[in-house]
C-alpha cells in the first residue's frame, strides 16, 4: 500500500513545472486570442471609418443639391414677384 502512494505523488520539483508549463499555456493562448481579438477590432473600426467617410459624402452631396435647389427657388420667386408686380402695375393702370 506504501508503494502505490509513494507512486502516485509527486514532488515539488515537478508539481513546479507543472504550474510553469500551464502558466506559459495561459499566456500563450491569451496572446493568440488577445492578438485575434486586436485584428478583429480595427477591421470592424476600418469597416465603420469607411462607412462614416461614405456617409459624410452623402450629406456633402445632399446640402449641395438642397443648396442649389434653394438658390433655384429663390430665382424663380424673384422671377414671379416681378411678373406680379407687373400685372399689378397693368391692373392700376386699367383701373
């Protein structure tokens, strides 16, 4: 009975290693996946930049198509106040 417990414990030399080699494990394999995690973020990041910069040239697109929508109705009102005006002014003159 002596025998088989002396077999099957282990002393302190090796019960160290044990807890080096599953440490180094740990700090390998949190590294990898650390490593894996880091790529994976800037590629989203890339991926959202890329979208914000695609947006922000829709919006520069839409303010200067509204602008220039604007300017136009501003003309053409300009243009319909003068053609009142000169209906108006025609109508004073009939009257």
């Amino acid at each position: 009975m002596d025998q088989y417990v002396i077999a099957t414990t282990i002393g302190w030399p090796l019960a160290l290693v044990a807890v080096f080699v599953l440490i180094v494990c740990a700090v390998v394999l949190s590294t990898i996946f650390g490593g894996r995690a880091a790529v994976a973020s800037e590629r989203v990041k890339g991926d959202a930049g890329e979208q914000y910069r695609q947006m922000a040239a829709d919006y520069e697109t839409l303010a200067r198509e509204t602008r220039d929508l604007a300017t136009s109705i501003q003309t053409e009102l300009a243009a319909l106040r003068e053609k009142v005006d000169s209906i108006e002014a025609m109508m004073r003159e009939v009257a």
